[in-house]
C-alpha cells in the first residue's frame, strides 16, 4: 500500500516539478536578457505610456471579456438548454476571469461553472458536455485564427530555434488542415454519445462557425490590448505582431504554468522586434499583464463576493 502511495504521489507531483521547472527557466530567460538594462528603463516605460494608450487598452479588455461570454451562450445553444443571458454572462466571465489569471483553467472554470450552472438548475451531464464545448470551440479557434495569420502574414522565425521551417507560413495549412477535418467530422458524424437520460452531439457546424468568429474578435482585441501598450506600432504591423502574439499564447497554454506567466513574456521577448529593448518590451508586458488579467480578476472576486453575500441574505 505504501508504495502505490508514494507512486500515486510521484505521477501527481512530477506535472507540478515539470511546471516548476519551465518557469524558473523562464525566469532566467529574461533576466538574461535583461542583463542590460535596468528595473529603472522597465519602470520608465510603465510611466511613458501614453495614457490614452491606457484607457483604450481598458476598454478592449472590457469588450474582450464581454466577446467571451459568446462561447457560453453558444454552448447554451448546442446543449439545448435555455438560461438568462444573465447568469450566463456572470459565471463565464468569472470563469474566464479566474482562469486566464490563475491557470489550470481546465480545473479552475470548470469549478466554477459546475457550481453556478448548478445552482441555476442546469444538470451534471449538460454542464459537462458545456464545458466540452468550450474547450474544443476554443481550440478550433485558436487552429483557426493562427491558420489564417500564419498564411496572410508568417512570421520569420529565428535562427537559433534551429527549426526544419524558417517562417510560421508551413504551420498555417496544418492548422487549417486541422479545421477542415473538424467541419468534415460535424457534417459526418450524426451519432449521439446516450449518458445517462441526456445526449451528447458533436456541435453543428453554424454553431462551430459562430465560435470561430467570436474566437477572432476575441483574440484580436487581446493582441490589440497588448499591441497598444507596447512600442511596436513602427516597427511591425498589427497583423505581424498578431503572429507573434499567438505563438506566445500557445506556448503559455501548453506549458500549463499559472497564466503563462513567464513562458509567454519570454516568447515575447525573443520573437520581438530588434528596434524594441526588452526593458521596453517587460515594461509592456507587466502593464499587459495589469490591464488584461489582474484588473478583470479584482472585478471577478468581488462579483463573487457579492453574490455570496446575497446568498447568505436570502437564507
């Protein structure tokens, strides 16, 4: 027994030391390159953006987040399930809100849509194929979005990655490849997956198209937020510096550290522009960082304190 334990130990923690290990060496990654410069040059770049810049960078992650709760109300619609606008704006915007900034969003939104839906009535198997959906749709945007960047404008890759490609360009047929099959699979497959008393279908395609479109405006105005706040507008075009952003994401996401943090910055740093210096490019990075995740995280912990303070006064 003891040691199936310690071997059920060792599989749960080895994930972690991975994650630990992938962010320290980030860490050092841009401390290497910021040998340099100075906290001081990082600190100036905050105070210098322009604070227009600022305000308009709020209003995006605002709208963003709202663009978000789109892939909750099409999953409401491919479940079949009827839900206030409402409720369901309020549990995915927390839901996005928590996961983005804390990670493990696999974990994270799915707890917390688990409780909320819950409440509201929405069932164990509903939920869960919700969450399905969410996942996969925003998958197939991400391959979607990436694809066609990848393609309209690739990114040239460096050097010293020693890659068997030199630009994004090879990566944006896979992903449409990959897109294709997926359509090619909601038009083919008509077989429900019986849990339970509910039925689990593979999403229509209008819907798939709906959260495709809500995935571009989505991603876009997260790389317009970042893109504002970073002295890159004469040196790269939005589109270029999209490519940049996408693969930042990615390499976040599937490092499965807390937000990407520290992955995401170090893509950032080394697929950035030669005229911008990394204090330059940190200093937009951390106010990123602020606008995009920390601001929408302070307002989510307080709707949740809210609505649990209303909770406990109906009792």
């Amino acid at each position: 027994m003891q040691t199936k334990s310690l071997i059920k130990y060792i599989r749960q923690g080895i994930p972690i030391l991975f994650i630990l290990i992938l962010f320290s060496f980030s860490i050092m990654a841009i401390v290497s390159e910021l040998k340099k410069d100075s906290i001081e040059s990082v600190w100036l770049y905050l105070k210098s953006i322009p604070h227009w810049h600022k305000l308009t960078a709020l209003a995006m992650t605002i709208l963003g987040y709202g663009l978000m709760t789109g892939y909750d109300l099409l999953g409401f619609a491919h479940i079949r399930q009827k839900l206030s606008p409402l409720k369901v704006a309020f549990t995915a915007f927390i839901s996005y809100a928590i996961g983005n900034t804390v990670g493990f969003s696999v974990l994270s939104g799915t707890a917390i849509r688990y409780h909320y839906y819950g409440l509201a009535g929405v069932s164990q198997v509903k939920i869960a194929e919700l969450i399905i959906f969410t996942h996969l749709t925003f998958w197939l945007g991400l391959l979607s979005i990436s694809g066609v960047v990848s393609l309209v404008d690739p990114l040239t890759l460096p050097s010293t990655l020693k890659l068997p490609f030199d630009s994004i360009h090879p990566l944006g047929y896979i992903f449409l490849s990959l897109v294709l099959i997926y359509f090619i699979l909601s038009v083919t497959l008509k077989h429900s997956i019986k849990l339970k008393e509910e039925e689990i279908t593979f999403p229509k395609p209008i819907i798939s198209i709906g959260t495709i479109v809500v995935a571009g405006l989505d991603w876009g105005l997260a790389a317009g937020v970042l893109y504002l706040l970073l002295p890159v507008s004469n040196s790269m075009t939005y589109i270029g510096f999209f490519g940049i952003y996408i693969i930042a994401l990615t390499a976040g996401l599937i490092s499965n550290v807390p937000g990407g943090l520290g992955v995401f910055e170090t893509v950032m740093l080394y697929l950035r522009p030669q005229s911008v210096s990394p204090s330059d490019m940190l200093g937009g990075l951390i106010a990123y960082r602020i606008v995009y995740f920390f601001i929408p995280l302070i307002v989510a912990l307080v709707l949740i304190g809210i609505q649990a303070w209303k909770t406990k006064n109906k009792l």
